[in-house]
C-alpha cells in the first residue's frame, strides 16, 4: 500500500514563529488531504490538496504530485495551533494517514 | 448546516463485551468512514459505506464490524472487546464516493477495562 511519511514528528515554536510541515507518499494519489487535530482529539479538515496550492488565513499548502510531496505552511503561529497535523493520501476513498506532526506554540 | 455527529462520548466496556458506536454523517454525504486511533499508532483505517454497502475496509480482524443504514447514519461494532481496542474511533462523511473532502466527527473514546 501507500506509505507516507510526516516530517518532523515533533515542532516546538515560539508564538509568531513560521513553520513548515512535510508530507512524502510513495505513489500516485488522486487525494491528499491535510488535518489538525487538536488537544481534545477533534479532527478538522484543513486542506483538499491532491495538486496546486491553496490558502487560508494563516495556513497554507502546496502538494507536488509529480515529486510525491506536500508542504503545510503555518505563519505568526498561535498557541491554539498547537496539536497534531495529519496528513492522509490515497486514491478515491482508500486514505492512508501519516504518523502526524506534534506542534507545540508556546506563548 | 449539522457537522458529523458520533455517540456516545465516551464509553467504557470490559474485556470479550460488544461495543457498539454511531454516526450520523452530514446532511446529503452517502459516504461513512470509520477510523481509529490508537495510543502510539496514530490514525488507522476502519472501515468504508457508501449508499448502505461496505466498500472498503482496513487491515482490522472481522470482529470489528458495521453497517450503513437508509439514512445514511452508521454503526460500528466490536465484538469481543480486547484491551489494545482501546482507543479514539472517529468518523467521517463524504458527498459521493470520489476523491471528496471527509469531515470528521468529534469521535468515542472507548475505554476497554
């Protein structure tokens, strides 16, 4: 199956800080999606990104699909950014979910 | 417009007992996804409905289990509740069985004792 990889496993950041978040896939996906989830274990929805680049807010994310990669860009963090952020890959509605990048903002 | 709903909150079984946990996915989504995420393990997939039928499922034993009802809402069933079944089960709804955004519901946390 496919297999992704988060990188790095854990960030800690000064409030305002920048950070970039990364995911590698081994194959050809036709969905890429980006989560956060937080301190309460809700999951939400950040990103449909299975190419291009997209922004929201704070948040941003460009997904290489050709190069099997994505990038979460998160500017001026905030310490309710802090949690975990998934990434999950795959094609139609087989997903397969990264190990996740622990984010800590600290005020 | 209602997000995903799941229920119970929390539950707390003992081991070889039945769990059963629900769903009620957005108005107009077909597709219901089941997760778990296990301490340490991260997020694992389930089990996948779309329109009442099991489509996929994950690398998980059969006695996790559901099904998809007319309404689109969704159980999951685990039978003979192990300790390592303890976990945060999450669930999620599409519009449609393509490559769609999924929109997670709060989750259960079961509890296996």
């Amino acid at each position: 199956g496919i297999q992704v990889e988060q990188s790095p496993p854990d960030l800690i950041l000064q409030e305002g800080a920048n950070s970039t978040l990364r995911c590698n896939f081994s194959d050809s996906v036709n969905n890429l999606q980006w989560f956060h989830q937080n301190p309460w274990g809700q999951l939400i929805n950040l990103f449909y990104i299975p190419s291009g680049t997209k922004q929201n807010g704070r948040l941003s994310a460009t997904t290489v699909a050709t190069e099997r990669y994505s990038l979460l860009y998160i500017s001026s963090s905030q310490t309710t950014d802090s949690g975990v952020y998934f990434c999950a890959v795959g094609n139609n509605n087989d997903m397969r979910f990264g190990a996740g990048t622990r984010l800590t903002v600290k005020p | 417009e209602a997000g995903v709903t799941q229920s119970p909150t929390h539950l707390i079984k003992t081991r070889g007992q039945q769990a059963t946990l629900r769903c009620s996915p957005i108005s107009g989504h077909t597709s219901v996804y089941w997760y778990q995420q296990a301490l340490g393990l991260g997020l694992q997939f389930l089990l996948w409905y779309d329109e009442g039928e099991e489509r996929n499922r994950g690398n998980f034993p059969p006695r996790f289990s559901g099904r998809q009802f007319p309404n689109y809402s969704s159980e999951l069933n685990v039978n003979a509740l192990e300790l390592e079944d303890s976990a945060l089960y999450l669930c999620a709804s599409s519009q449609g069985q393509l490559a769609n955004t999924q929109y997670f519901g709060p989750g259960t946390r079961l509890t296996v004792l």
